[in-house]
C-alpha cells in the first residue's frame, strides 16, 4: 500500500493535510480500496512496548527469509472463557 501511495504523490508538494489525505485516498489498484482521515487526537510519546506485549501480538509472515517487511497482524485468539485475552 504505501508503495501504490508514494508513487501517486510523487512530484507533488504535500502542503496541506487535505493534499495529502486526497492523495493518500486516491490511491487504487484491482482489488485494493483505501479510506483516510485526519486523527487531530494527541497520544502520548516514548511508551516503551514490553516483551511480553510484543510476544502477544499475533504476526505472521509469509517469507521467513526476509523477517524485516511483509508482516499480517491478525486479532488475538482469545484464551479466556469470558473472550478476554
């Protein structure tokens, strides 16, 4: 996806939220659809993922020669009665 985006917007000045939300939004190809929006919310910085927080999220790769791109992050299975993990 960000490849299809970066191509789309090359040569064009990215002034504006609304350029680049227009851009980012016009970006298509068989069977990809995109939808953007502009998340004005303030999150905290330098929160550091632990361990254990990484080790729960459920990554899958389709190539294990090539561990640094090609990642599919898929919901959790849940391990409790109640659907809590």
């Amino acid at each position: 996806m960000f490849a299809a985006i970066s191509l789309n917007w090359r040569g064009r000045p990215l002034t504006t939220y609304e350029t680049i939300l227009e851009l980012i939004g016009a970006t298509t190809k068989t069977g990809l659809t995109i939808e953007c929006v502009l998340d004005c919310n303030s999150y905290a910085t330098g929160i550091k993922v632990t361990d254990e927080e990484l080790a729960a999220v459920n990554l899958t790769h389709p190539d294990d020669q090539n561990l640094q791109w090609d990642y599919t992050i898929r919901p959790r299975l849940s391990t409790s009665k109640n659907g809590k993990s």
